[in-house]
C-alpha cells in the first residue's frame, strides 16, 4: 500500500490519485480539486441571484461572520485561533462568504485582513 503524501494514510491501490507531482489518497485530491475560489465572478453572480436577504450559512460560515463582525478587520492567524479551525476549512468556507458579497478580504498596514464586505 502507498501513503498519501498530504495526511500519511495508506491508500488502496484503486484510490492513488497524482497531482503535482504528489501521491494523494482520494479525500485529499478531491480537497485540492474542488476547493472553491474566492474571486469566482460565475460563483458571485449564482450567489446574489440565489440567495435570499436573510442568507443560511453553515454554522462554520456563521462563526466566522459573526467573529470578522464583531471583531474586524482581522487577520487569518487570529481567525483560525479563535475559532480552533484549519486554514483550509477557513478558505472553504470564507470563498462561500464572499462569493455571497457578506465578507471580503483587504490589505491593512501591509497584511492581508479579513472583513465585512460592507466594510
């Protein structure tokens, strides 16, 4: 059996995925693949045309608007040691805030800052 070079799992040999040059298990090629991306102009246009004014987020999505809200214009390392979540769980979900025109991310004294849209 092989080890995927992302998370060390064995991966039977009907799941080996390559990409870039690595060998992946299927949940983490599927991860790379389909992670949305948050300057998404199809993704943006979708969004504002289906969402309604009262918008349902995940309860990731929720935290992480609720935080940037009270609290913004923050930081990726502060965000991701309040809320006790991954960076690529923060990506995934914030693409869907920005994609929904809720949050957005802006240059502050030089880093890169997370905030309302509005803002």
């Amino acid at each position: 059996m092989m080890k995927c070079e992302k998370c060390a799992s064995e991966i039977p040999p009907d799941e080996v995925h390559e990409h870039g040059g690595r060998t992946l298990c299927e949940d983490c090629y599927l991860e790379i693949m389909v992670t949305p991306k948050t300057c998404d102009p199809w993704a943006v246009h979708s969004a504002k045309n289906t969402v309604s004014k009262e918008p349902v987020l995940t309860d990731e999505q929720q935290k992480i608007f609720d935080l940037i809200k009270a609290e913004g214009p923050l930081p990726l390392d502060r965000i991701l040691t309040q809320l006790g979540i991954s960076e690529e769980a923060f990506r995934r979900n914030f693409a869907t805030l920005r994609h929904m025109e809720l949050a957005k991310a802006c240059k502050m004294e030089g880093d890169v800052r997370f905030t309302l849209f509005d803002e």
